[in-house]
C-alpha cells in the first residue's frame, strides 16, 4: 500500500562570501564571486543559502574542464560533504585525475529544514558552479552529478526535473540548474511505489519529516511531484543507476523503476546490479567491489562529460 507523504515549499536562497586554500595558501574574501583557482588547488566555498562546497581543480588545467558534483546521503537529515565512503573519498581523486573539477557540497537538511529546501540548494550549486565557471576552470556545458541514497534522489531530480518543477530560485537563476550525465547509486525514484516495494520505515519517516500538513486529497500529487520518474522524458541526460541485489532500505525497485521509465523514453542508460553492495555498495564480497565501481563511475563521466586526461 503507498504511503502517503506530503510536501511544503521553502523560501528563496541568498549568497554570502567563500575561503579557499591549497597550492595558492589560504585566502578569504566577501563577495560572491570566488578567486581564480590553479591546477591543483581545493578551495572551500560558501553558496546560496549558507552551505558549504568543497571544489578541487585537476592536477593538470587545459582550459575549462568538466565538472563532476557529489551530493551525499542520509535520508535528507543528515550527512555531509564528506559523508559516503569510498563514494567521494576514492571517486573524488580519481575523477580529478582524469580531468574533472570535483564538486562536494552540503545542502540543508531536516527536519528543521522541510522540503524542497535540499533540492533548491542542490539546484543552486549547479548554477552557482556555471555562474563562476570561469575563476573555477568548469566549462559550463559539461557538468555531470552523482549520488547515493538521497543524494541520488536529488541528482536524479537535476538530470529530470525542469524549471517549472519550481526547485530553481535564489541567486543565479539566469543559470540552468541541467546536469549534463547522472550517476545514481541506490537513489529513490517513486515516492508513491517506495511503500509498497517494503522500503525500511526509516526512509519513509526521514522523508515525512520533512513535510507540512496538507489536504488528505493532495497528498498523492505531492508525492508525484517529487518523484524524479515524473519528469523522465526524451531529451535527458544519460544515466548510469546502480542498485544492490540486498538493500534493504531503498529497495532495488526503485532502480529498476526509473531504468524503465528512461527506457520508455528512449534515454542512454545502464543499470548495473550489484550483486551482495547493501545500500552503501560497501560489503565483502559484492561484486563489482568498490576499485570496479570506482571505475564504471569515471568512465561513464570521461565517455558523456569529454574529460580532458
């Protein structure tokens, strides 16, 4: 039986200053735009509404290069831009060594912070990024995101949900929030099937807590609404989604749900089954192990993104 969740709009987003640090040293500065970064250098920003991004440029800079974001898990209500394991602590070095600039970010988390609040935040870091494409080396027609659990919710909104969706407000809007390539591990993609396919009450309750009272009536709407199948059409982006045979807390229908719906519609994708992950793609034994996820991941960005090696 589906599980009724509801959602409740947020307010517009602001942007304050940064500090950045590496081979240049540390520096802070007040205005909203970042300074030039070098081959090599990892800067610590702020963007929108107060949240924290760590950038790292390549070792090598030929011209602009594509830019990969990482937005972690947690059930929306927790984590960090270092959360997530070998996700982000060994696919981050290896996207930069092959080109990219790596975006990590926080976005707000609930439940003081209800819905959408994380996906406006995740959408203004996109357009933050394009919007300082030249100080940080990112050619703005190549960037790409990937994320697990409820980070892969949110990227799979980026490569799905059009403006109209609502998500895109605060600074930058002159900027598209569109990712160019989607990685999504273990991430929701039907609120309103999440239910019936046994998904752990954990997840459902992270995601209700997010949530305002609404009409009884609404509440399936609002469920579609913020579901990235909804939006699946055409022209999006390619897909790599992962999922476990034995995760127990996002079911891998979940995964194979948006598969198909990407497949309705004639979207480039590939759904890998890994056989034994658990939801974090972290448990002995799985196969592919994490050095063969690592690189189906960077791969998948060099072949859509044009990665510079």
């Amino acid at each position: 039986m589906r599980r009724l969740l509801i959602a409740a709009s947020v307010g517009a987003l602001a942007m304050i200053g940064l500090a950045t640090c590496g081979q240049a040293g540390s520096t802070s500065v007040s205005s909203g735009s970042p300074p030039a970064l070098a081959a090599g250098q990892t800067a610590m920003v702020t963007y929108c509404d107060h949240q924290q991004a760590r950038i790292t440029e390549p070792a090598e800079l030929h011209g602009r290069s594509p830019a990969v974001v990482y937005v972690h898990g947690g059930s929306w209500v927790s984590g960090n831009l270092n959360t997530g394991g070998f996700l982000i602590k060994r696919l981050g070095p290896a996207l930069a060594a092959k080109g990219f600039v790596v975006v990590s970010i926080d976005y707000r988390l609930g439940p003081s912070a209800q819905w959408p609040s994380q996906i406006e935040d995740v959408k203004c870091a996109v357009r933050y990024l394009r919007a300082n494409a030249r100080a940080l080396n990112i050619d703005p027609g190549e960037i790409g995101a990937w994320g697990q659990s409820a980070g892969g919710h949110l990227v799979a909104l980026l490569g799905t949900a059009p403006p109209s969706a609502g998500w895109d407000v605060g600074p930058y809007t002159s900027q598209s929030s569109r990712v160019q390539a989607v990685v999504d591990m273990a991430g929701i993609s039907d609120l309103l099937t999440m239910g019936s396919q046994g998904a752990s009450g954990l997840v459902q309750d992270s995601f209700i807590s997010l949530l305002a009272t609404t009409p009884a009536g609404e509440l399936a709407g609002v469920l579609t609404k913020d579901s990235p199948v909804t939006y699946v059409r055409p022209d999006d982006p390619p897909f790599l989604i992962l999922a476990s045979t034995n995760d127990r807390i996002v079911y891998p229908q979940q995964s194979q749900e948006l598969s198909w719906d990407l497949a309705a519609n004639g979207d480039s994708h590939q759904l890998v089954m890994v056989n034994g992950g658990g939801h974090e793609f972290d448990e002995a034994g799985e196969s592919p192990d994490e050095f063969q996820i690592t690189s189906l991941v960077v791969d998948f960005f060099v072949q859509h993104l044009q990665a510079r090696t």
